[in-house]
C-alpha cells in the first residue's frame, strides 16, 4: 500500500498492488477504505473514485481510491 498522497485541493490518492494470491478486489478496496477514513479523522472521508486491475490468483491485482475529507 502507497502512503497516502495529496492530488489537489483537499484531494488525495492511495493505491496497492497485490502479487499472486488470492485476496479479492473487494479485500484490496475495503483495506484502501478503511485507511483512507483513518487518514481523514474525525472528518468524514468522501470517495469519488476507485479503479482496480489484474485476475485474482494469476497477475498483479492494482486497486486506487481517490477520496477528500468533509
């Protein structure tokens, strides 16, 4: 999992590669969710995208959450 990065004005990026294995695209998301609310405290963290790639088990799975905090 990458530290988190500033995008823009109140925007920020996250974003993990997961070699082989079997963990889904829903685990790799939910573990990008979870921190990116932890990075945004007590404000509350607002998605506006995310994208994912790769086949679970066969090639590198690459998920990335764009988020800001309210």
């Amino acid at each position: 999992m990458t530290p988190i990065q500033p995008v823009g004005k109140d925007r920020f990026m996250v974003s993990s590669t997961t070699r082989g294995g079997f963990t889904t695209d829903g685990q790799i998301k939910a573990d990008l969710l979870d921190r990116a609310r932890a990075f945004c405290g007590k404000k509350e963290m607002v998605l506006e995208s995310s994208t994912s790639g790769g086949t679970q088990g066969w090639t590198p799975q690459t998920a990335e959450v764009l988020f800001k905090c309210e």
